[in-house]
C-alpha cells in the first residue's frame, strides 16, 4: 500500500480511501484475518463482493451474482424486443437488435466467468436465447459458441501481442504446432482463462 500511495504521488494521482474497497480472496482452510488497511489513516471498507466495470467478482470467486444480474438486465431488455415483434419488422432487424442490446448484455465479460460458471447458471443464460429465438423466429449463436468465438479472438490477440504480460503464457511446443497446457492443480485455474484459452486454441489448429 506504500509503493501505492508513493506511486499514485509520484504520478499525480490522488487516492480517495472513502471510494475504495477490500476484498481478500483466500481458499486456505485456517486463513487467519488479514490486517486492515488503511490509506491516509481512512481505513478501507471489508466487503464480499463489488462490481468492476459492469462485472460482479465475488470473494469466493463464483459467478452466481454477476450471472443474476445478467439475466436481470437481459429480460429486461427481452421487452422492447417483444415490442418489435408486435410491429412486425423484418428479421434481419430483429437480430440486429438482439445481438447489440441483449446479446451484448449476455456475453460481457463471458472470457472470464463462462468457463468457472454451473450448468444450473449457464442454463438460465441459455433460456433468454431460447426466448429470444421464438420471439425472433430464428436461431441464434448458442452461450457455448460466443463464449468459444470470443476466447479464440482475444487470445489470438494476445498470442499476436509479444508486448502483453500474458503473452509467455502461450508457449510454443517444439514441434511449433500446438501450445503447451498449463499445468493447473485445482479445477478453478483449469477453468480460467488462459489455461481454457490454451485448450481451445490447441483445438482450433489443424494437427499438421
């Protein structure tokens, strides 16, 4: 928190304690309490959950909340589509619409919490595509597909990026074809990104 403080200083940068959170992930059995923080002698606010550029990260690191909230905004949404229906436009401006306000909503963010999310919460997901698919009259890109199409994309971008600190992340085998899986002990880093990321892209190469 010094080096903090020292390099917001140093960079004209000013700390507000008051809008400021603390959040402490830790999965090990007998975690003691951390040490509250304190900034400017303000101490930080204990929470469990906060949103982060329109993304709930909980301190367990589950995608239930951040999942309610999406199918929430998205239903709301499913209104307004209903609506055009009732005016009979064309389908190809139906899809438009669904893929830029209600899609949108549903795949934010969805490179990070898909993978580590339950069936139960993938399936709610799911159910708003399904609902908007006999609104429309049509079938739509599955959760499964936007969240595979979306992975490739942004870790081809990182592949493509030696300046990106995640870029060593992908490293070659010798045979130059394929990446090398990350070596993942528990079933929460086997499902985050980059391990997921390496997996799907391995996939997508051909064998030769």
């Amino acid at each position: 928190m010094d080096h903090l403080v020292t390099w917001c200083g140093e960079n004209h940068l000013e700390l507000n304690a008051l809008k400021s959170v603390e959040m402490v992930v830790d999965f090990r059995k007998n975690a003691a309490p951390p040490t509250p923080i304190t900034l400017c002698d303000s101490p930080f606010t204990a929470v469990k959950s906060f949103c982060f550029l329109g993304t709930i990260i909980a301190q367990d690191l589950k995608w239930k909340q951040n999942i309610c909230s999406l199918v929430k905004k998205a239903q709301q949404r499913m209104f307004f589509l209903r609506q055009l229906k009732k005016f009979n436009l064309p389908k190809t401006m139906m899809v438009n619409f669904y893929t830029s306000i209600i899609e949108s909503i549903l795949t934010s963010s969805i490179t990070i919490w898909y993978a580590t999310a339950t069936v139960k919460d993938k399936g709610r997901l799911q159910r708003v595509i399904h609902s908007a698919e006999k609104v429309i009259g049509c079938n739509l890109p599955s959760l499964h597909d936007l969240h595979a199409s979306r992975t490739l994309r942004r870790a081809g971008k990182i592949v493509a990026d030696p300046s990106h600190p995640g870029h060593k992340l992908f490293t070659p085998l010798p045979s130059g074809r394929r990446l090398r899986p990350i070596r993942s002990h528990t079933s929460r880093h086997l499902n985050s990104f980059f391990p997921s990321a390496t997996g799907l892209l391995n996939k997508a190469r051909p064998p030769h």
